[in-house]
C-alpha cells in the first residue's frame, strides 16, 4: 500500500484539507436542507453549479470561479422570487431543465481536454490547484461563519414559520441568506464529487444523522461527523486503491453509513415498542 | 378617582386611539379605539376576513396603521418584543422534524435573534420552570412531532409565556383541538393571567369555550367594530346593528348562538359559524 507516500504528497494534502472543510459546510447545512423541504433546490443549484462551470472553463479555464457564479445568480433567482414551497419546486425545475441546456451547449463550444468537461460532472479533488484551494478555505470559512451567525434564527423559521415571523424573524431575508449560504456549500461539494453527486454530501449525512437524534444541536454534530467519515474516508480508499475515483468512494461510504443509521433507528424503534407492550 | 397612585396601577399595557388598518382599497377597520389593562382578557370575534389577525399583526410590529397610533405599554410594537407573547393556531408538525419539545419552547428565549449559540444556563432553568407551569414536563423531551394537538399547544404557550410577557395574543389557539384539549388549553391560559396578571387578547370565531372567563369582547365586522362585556356586545341589538341586518342572539344552557334572522335560522352569519359544535 501506497498510501503514506501518497499523503506526503502536496496534492493529497490539499485533497484532504479541501474534503475536511467540504464536509464540514455540508454537515451544518444538511439538517437545514431537509427541514426546510430542499433537497431540489440542492440539485438544482448544483445543476447550475456545471453551467456555471462549463462557462467558466469556456471563458477563462476557470470552473470554480464560473460555478460559484452560477450558483449565486440561481440562489439569488430564488430567493429574490420568494416563492412559497411549492411553487419554488417547479421554478427550480423551469431553471434547472434551461440551465443545463444552455450547460451543454457551453460544453459543446469547448474543445480542450475532455477531462476537464468530466471532472466538473463527476469532481477531481486531486486536480484542485494551490489557488483553487485557497478559495475553496475562503468560502467555506464564509459559509461556516454565517451558518453559526444565522443558526438560530434559521432553526426558528425552519420548525415554526409563523410563529418566528410573529417574534421577528425576517422570514424572506433568511430564506435568502440559506439559499446563498447554500451555493457557497454546493460549488464547494461541486469540486469533489462533482456537480451530479453533491446530494450525498449535503443531504446524506444530515439524513442518517436524523434517524439518530432528535435534538437539533446533536443532529448538526452527527451530520458534520459522517460528512467527514464520507468524504475523508471515501478520499484515502481512492487514493489507497489507486483506481477508484473518489466520487464513487464518498457516495458509497455515505450511503453505507445512511443504511446503517436506518437499520439502527428501526432496531431502536422496534425495542422501545416491545418494552412499552411489556412493561 | 383621579388618584396619582391608581394610575400607575391603571396603565393600560395596549392602547389604540382612532386606529385604522387598510390594505390597498380595502378597510379593515377604523376610528377604533381599545385599551387593555393589565390583567385582562379580551375576546376578539367577527366573520373572516374582518382583521382579527391583522389587528394582532398590528401589535407584532408586522402592521402598520394607516391612521391613528398603537401603543404597548406605552411603546411602539416592534418586532422581537418580549413584553408580547403569541401563541398560533394549533397546526401539525412534520411527524419526523428533530426537534424536541422543550427546544421548541427555548425559541422563547432567543430563537428571533441572529448571533452565534451559546449555552446559557439560565435560559434553560426557566425553560424547565415554564414547562412546568404549564404541565408538558412528561413530554418536554419527545420529539414535537410525535405529540398530540394539545400538547404541541401547551408547548406552544410555555414559549409564548418564557419571556414572562405583559400580553399574550392568541390567534385561534383551540382550531382543531379537540373538545377536552380545549377546555384545558382555555383553562390554563386563563389560569395564567390570573397569576401573572397578564393581559389576553384572544382571536376565535367560537366565544362559547373561553365565554365564563373573557372580561370584554372587541366584534369587527365590516370595518365597524364593537367593544364590551359579553352581555353588552353579544345581543341582538347590538349585533344588529353591527352587521346592518337582523341578528338573533340565542342563549341556549351556558352557550352563545349567533344566526342570521332573515335566513330562517338555518345558517349561521358568516361562512366559518361562530357556534361549530353541533
């Protein structure tokens, strides 16, 4: 096994911060995400995360700076419609289905490595440069930051609307700070497993977190360990292996970890029913 | 009467004077007038639509008047005043949102307000003691979702009541209650003013659950408005002139009956009836 070679390698090491600081932005908005009924708008954000993407490559050879673009115009696009829940859905998918349409016709104007055309759908931790890293800490320390400053007040709105709006809560403009908070997170996600994958770094972890707590804090802790485990782990199996790409590892080990928590829960379910029949 | 000494006592916590609420074309109400004092509970009645909701949007700082001037406490309502508690209609949580009761009343404390968490010991004494004033101890620590309508409401009122507010608004807080969860959402809201002398205003469309404890009952209808002792608003008279057609009040045992008297009194006066028991 190579893998300590490969860990003394700057490349891998810029891998490893990069999935670290990944993880930890998915795992603190992932039980915010499915709270609030939002796992499309995760998508579709990062469907636009590839448009964003595929201009940027197409521009100035610069996929992370044209996916935070994108996402950020399509958040913005959402949240400045403040459309209700349902409507949000299918404003999501007019744009989404448009944005991947003009994505691909970006893509079939460019004619450098194809590659690079790849590494944006399925993500390349170990292509990310000295600079791409930086921005990567920077936007994830951004994010962080507004999760904590917002936690609060975005927990009230997200359980119990009607009553925040009644304490004070500016419902419209937290729904716009999450949605921006959320594009930082999915271009992040984006860079690692790719613009088709991010759902399991985002959602995943907050969903098995959820089958084990019911206490908001606890769960936030539990989402960020397994965004961890998922993206850390799957990271070192692919540079162990060699072969397998690292998207493939982190979405298995994600999911691996989601059956678990379920199995888990429905044990825990079953026993506590069986005590209450017998006590 | 005018003794400096009872006026400290007799300070109203909310006063309207000529107040009126329009959106676009449409009036609410104008020209009202209503002082609350300490203490008291005031029921609001009228049909859908007459801004009962609105007149406590108002009060939220969510509102404003178009004309007019509201105070609480001699205040300006703003946004995030502790001084004022709201307690919603019940309406059902996700059965698996991960959130637990007693995190749901400690958004009470300071769920409105943007900064990063810290742990405040203190905070969560006095989340424990208002769960136990209010009797949820023995679920406090369940998930919310799981509980029944009338528990997520006594959840709902120690939240409202954390911040030991001068006034509580209600707004429906016994829709789709069952009638025994009624009675003791009603019950422990009154019993608590009367301890804390906090003042109550009271949204419903039906008077009869809470009719043996309201001081006063404000009835919009169309923009006109009404303001008294149930035994002063809810008659015939009165009410008849207040919606500008014949109106029977019907006093049947210990409950209120309000039907239209040109519709053979087979219907009741709005769409949504002020009596639904049947």
């Amino acid at each position: 096994m190579n893998l300590p070679f490969y860990l003394s390698q700057s490349f891998a090491q810029h891998a490893l911060l990069a999935a670290v600081i990944v993880a930890l932005i998915c795992g603190i908005i992932g039980p915010f995400v499915i709270m609030r009924g939002m796992a499309f708008a995760v998508h579709g954000t990062s469907e636009l995360a590839f448009t964003g993407a595929a201009a940027g490559l197409l521009l100035d050879n610069n996929p992370l700076a044209g996916a935070l673009f994108g996402t950020l115009l399509f958040a913005s696009i959402i949240g400045l419609l403040g459309v209700r829940d349902r409507e949000r859905d299918s404003v999501i998918g007019v744009i989404l289905a448009f944005g991947l349409g003009v994505g691909v016709l970006l893509l079939s104007y460019y004619h450098g490595f194809a590659v690079e055309a790849t590494n944006i759908l399925f993500g390349n931790i170990f292509g990310v440069s000295n600079g791409q890293l930086w921005a990567l800490v920077l936007i994830g320390i951004v994010a962080t930051i507004a999760m904590l400053v917002m936690y609060r007040p975005l927990l009230f709105a997200s359980v119990d609307p009607d009553v925040a709006e009644a304490r004070g809560v500016p419902l419209r403009f937290i729904g716009l700070l999450f949605l921006l908070v959320l594009a930082f997170a999915v271009t992040e996600a984006a860079q690692i497993v790719g613009t088709l994958l991010v759902l399991s770094l985002a959602i995943t972890p907050a969903a098995a977190a959820q089958k084990l707590s019911a206490r908001p804090l606890m769960i936030t802790i539990i989402s960020i360990l397994f965004a961890l485990i998922a993206s850390v782990g799957g990271l070192l199996v692919s540079l162990a292996s060699g072969t397998i790409k690292t998207s493939v590892s982190i979405t298995t080990i994600s999911f691996t970890i989601y059956i678990i928590a379920r199995l888990f829960s429905h044990q825990r379910g079953r026993a506590k029913q069986t005590s209450l029949l017998t006590s | 009467m005018a003794q400096t000494g009872l006026k400290v006592v007799l300070e109203p916590i909310v006063s309207l004077k000529k107040a009126t609420l329009r959106f676009g074309e449409r009036t609410l109400w104008e020209g009202l007038n209503l002082s609350i004092k300490p203490g008291e509970f005031v029921a609001v009645l009228g049909p859908n639509g007459t801004g009962k909701t609105s007149l406590l949007k108002v009060l939220l700082g969510l509102n404003e008047l178009v004309e007019g001037e509201v105070r609480i406490n001699a205040e300006l309502p703003h946004r995030g005043n502790s001084q004022v508690g709201y307690v919603p209609q019940q309406k059902a949580f996700d059965r698996d949102l991960p959130i637990r009761g007693r995190d749901l009343v400690h958004f009470g404390f300071d769920g409105h307000r943007f900064g990063f968490v810290r742990h405040d010991k203190r905070a969560w004494q006095r989340v424990d003691e208002v769960i136990k004033e209010v009797g949820a101890a023995s679920y406090a620590d369940k998930p919310i979702g799981l509980l029944s309508g009338g528990e997520q409401q006594r959840l709902r009122i120690a939240q409202a009541l954390l911040s030991k507010p001068g006034l509580l608004l209600c707004d429906e807080p016994l829709l789709s209650l069952d009638l025994k969860s009624q009675f003791a959402v009603s019950e422990l809201i009154d019993s608590y003013r009367r301890r804390f002398n906090t003042a109550i205003m009271f949204v419903t469309h039906d008077i009869n659950p809470i009719l043996g404890m309201v001081d006063r009952v404000l009835y919009l209808v169309g923009g006109k408005w009404a303001i008294g002792t149930p035994h002063e608003v809810l008659t015939t008279e009165s009410l008849s002139r207040l919606y500008g057609t014949p109106i029977d009040v019907l006093h049947v045992h210990d409950r209120v009956i309000i039907v239209n008297a040109n519709d053979n009194g087979h219907h009741h006066i709005d769409k949504q009836p002020l009596e639904t028991q049947t």
